[in-house]
C-alpha cells in the first residue's frame, strides 16, 4: 500500500555512493528528503541532480539530510556523478541509493508498473526528525521537479511543527501566516499576544512569528 501522511518511514539498509546505509540511523534527528529518478544517464534526471547539488547549502541550512535513489547499481551512479560535475557545474555530495532489487523502491512504491514496471517514478518524500512522512510528490519521468517547492514545502513544515500555525497559497519565507483552524481566538490571543486580523471568524491572519 502506498505510504500516507503521517506514516513512519520504512527503514531500509542499502548500498550508496557513500558506502552502506542504515536509512534511520543516517537521518538522526535531522529532517531528510529521499527522492528517486528513473535512470541514470538519462537528460532530465541530470538536471534534477544538478539542481539539488546546487541547492546543497539550502538544504544543510534547514537541517535536511538528502539522498537520491534509482534502480541503477552504484558504480553506475558513480560515473554519472562525473557527468553532472561536468554538465550542471555542482559535484553530488549527498548519497545515491543503488535499487537493483528495488528493494527501496517497492519499500516506497516508487514502480508504478501503469507508467513504467522496471524504472521508478519521480517520487519525493519528506521526512520529519520522528521519521513519519510529511510530504508526498510524484512526478512522471518526462516532468523535472521543481526543488524551490520542495525548500518551500520544508519551511512551511518546520515553521508549522513550531508554532500553531498554517501557511496560505504560494506562501514563502516571511511572508503573512494563518492561524489553524483548531485554534480558538481564547488560545490565539495567549500564542500572539500581539495580535492579529480577522478576515473572516475562520481566515485569521498575522506576521510570520519568531522573526
Ligand atoms: C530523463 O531523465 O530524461 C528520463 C528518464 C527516464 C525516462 C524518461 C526520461
């Protein structure tokens, strides 16, 4: 069955770029993203790794751990890394997960054997420091990720993790936040003393707290 919201993350061993991973005990405590692409050597997974190697210090900044998954075997993912250094201008320094078994991807039902049965989907999962899944994409192979969402997605979560608030449309870092629906105005007004605006009873609207 595919894994839902609030689920923990299956745990796995597997072999990386970086050497044999216990998945849980790499994570830590940190936050993690684990994303699979299809195949390696392929035009539209090399921009994608490109662009999350770009996107390393944004991710170490958040305190998310990443690694990337397909069903090629390591010395693979290996010689390809050499390709994204040469053709995206960043070297992959977070881990790949060899799949030949698919042992991880079944684990995740990354197959969607209706679009492809042997290559895995575009799957990304985010995954809090208790290890349940916060965060589900799919994309199809012929769609590239956007990794800005997925940095947007990551702040709205641990903004929402600390305070009892919610995040509107397209919000990003900084901007106006809305305050949960479970929150009563009684509970409100003793999490922000300093206030807020009532667009209607249940759209209540205040500055992004603890900045
Ligand atoms: C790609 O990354 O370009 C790709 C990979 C597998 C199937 C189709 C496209």
């Amino acid at each position: 069955m595919a894994l839902r919201l609030g689920d923990t993350a299956p745990d796995f061993t597997a072999e990386t770029t970086q050497g044999t991973i216990n998945f849980h005990e790499w994570l830590g405590d940190s936050w993690g993203v684990l994303f699979s692409h299809p195949k390696d050597f392929t035009p539209v997974c090399t921009t994608e790794l490109g662009r999350v190697a770009h996107l390393a210090p944004e991710f170490d900044r958040r305190g998310v751990r990443v690694i990337g998954l397909s069903v090629d075997p390591v010395g693979s993912h290996g010689a390809w890394a050499d390709d994204i250094a040469e053709t995206q201008g960043a070297e992959v320094e977070f881990p790949l997960i060899a799949d030949p078994d698919r042992v991880v991807s079944d684990l995740y039902d990354m197959i969607h054997p209706n679009a492809d049965d042997t290559l895995t989907v575009r799957s990304v999962f985010v995954i809090g420091p208790d290890k349940k899944v916060k965060l589900t994409l799919t994309y199809p192979a012929s769609t590239g990720r956007n990794f800005d969402e997925v940095l947007r997605v990551i702040d709205s979560l641990q903004l929402t993790a600390k305070y009892k608030v919610a995040t509107p449309a397209d919000w990003s870092q900084g901007e106006d936040v809305i305050i949960g629906a479970a929150v009563s105005d009684e509970e409100a007004a003793e999490l922000f003393p300093d206030g807020w605006t009532t667009v209607k009873p249940y759209l209540r609207v205040l500055p992004q707290p603890g900045r």
